[in-house]
C-alpha cells in the first residue's frame, strides 16, 4: 500500500503522517479547532439564543432592552463575514492569546464567528417547545430555571441536538478557511501545501478528509437526535 501512495501520490506520501506538517497533525488541528470553538462559542450562543427565548415579548421574563441588544449582537455578529473578522478581531486575538496565528489563536474568530449563528438556531429550536408545556409548568409552581431545565431544553433536546450538528459542520468549513490564511489543519494542507504549491493529490487527499469528518458529524448527529427525540 505504502508503495503504491508513493508512486501515485508522491507528493501526499512525501508529507508524511508525522512531523510539524504530517497527515496526523493536521487531521489533529481541525479537530482541535473545530471542538475547541464548538465549545466555547457554543456555550456563548447557548446562553444569547436561551436569552432571546426567555426576555422576548411572550417570553417567560419578557425584557424588550435587553432582547434588542441580544438581537442586535446576534444579527450583527451573523453578518460580518469571517474573514473579515479575522482581521477585525486579531487585536482581541493578540490579547487573548498573545499571538494571532496558530491553532490556538484562530479559536477566539472561529468561536465568535460561529456563536451568531448557533443563537439563532438555539432561538428556533426552543420556540419549538410547546407552549403550552411552558405555562403548565408555570402553574404548578416551577422556577424559571425548572422551565429553563426541564421543558426548554429537555425538551427541546432532539432539535438542539440536529442544530449542533449543522453547526458543527459549519464550523469544519470555517476551520478550511482559518486554515487558508495559516491557522493550521486540512485548509492549510489543501490550499497552502496544495494549490498553491501545485500539488493536486494533497489538495484533493485534504479535501476528501474535510469531507470524510462532516460525514461523520452528520451521521453521529442524527444519530443521537432520532435517540433523543424517541427517549
């Protein structure tokens, strides 16, 4: 097999799996990016699209200040595109992580490009739950966090669970493209190691594996949305 890349894909066996620049350690770095602002830009736009449930006009602690300036940040932050935050934020990048290139570095424009995105689709999965769950609640006496906790999101659990999915293949795209302008990962083995070095069987090899692991999401996704939905 081994023989068989090297005479046929010179350049992907030439990489290597090991190294600074291997196989490995790029698979290793879009995953890395991918978790790591999946998480933390998710807890962000959990917490923005619970906030936009909770204080709109029917909302269980309606607020009308406070829901503009969460519309307002989540509509504003879906509307910049990311390379342009990349470069507007690198000073908020520098602070954090005292650089604004690397891995780590493009966790802070890949968790703030993506919590817009995963408010708005937490927003919808929530108005989702029946209403009606939410007032029976109410009339048995349950805290706003009961109703947070028990009707919001367990309810809501299948749907959030399919939204995260949709997220998480969106931010596989957004780690390419952090990758193009050298955050590390496939995107930069496909484009800068790639294309623009000519060298078309690492490009494709790279981009079969971006799409190998959005594959995979997708599948682990609804596979645990259809266990939630009948559990």
């Amino acid at each position: 097999m081994a023989d068989w890349i090297q005479q046929n894909l010179p350049n992907v066996y030439s990489l290597g799996w090991g190294g600074d620049f291997g196989w490995g350690i790029a698979i290793w770095q879009t995953i890395f990016m991918t978790v790591g602002s999946a998480i933390i830009g998710g807890l962000i736009g959990l917490l923005f699209g619970t906030g936009l449930v909770l204080t709109a006009d029917d909302g269980i602690t309606p607020n009308r200040p406070l829901f503009q300036i969460l519309d307002k940040v989540v509509s504003v932050g879906r509307a910049i595109p990311f390379i342009i935050m990349v470069v507007a934020f690198s000073p908020l990048t520098q602070l954090i992580v005292g650089t604004t290139i690397g891995t780590t570095a493009a966790l802070v424009p890949l968790s703030l490009g993506v919590f817009p995105f995963y408010a708005r689709q937490v927003q919808v999965a929530l108005l989702g739950v029946d209403a009606g769950k939410v007032e029976a609640a109410r009339s048995f006496g349950a805290t706003n966090w009961d109703i947070i906790t028990d009707v919001y999101l367990r309810e809501g659990r299948s749907e959030l669970i399919r939204v995260s999915t949709v997220t998480l293949i969106s931010l596989v795209g957004l780690t390419a493209m952090a990758g193009a302008i050298g955050a590390g990962g496939l995107g930069t083995t496909a484009i800068v190691t790639g294309y623009q070095r000519f060298q078309n069987d690492v490009m494709w090899l790279a981009t079969i594996l971006i799409l190998l692991l959005i594959v995979l999401i997708q599948f682990i996704g609804d596979f645990f949305a259809k266990r939630a939905h009948h559990g």
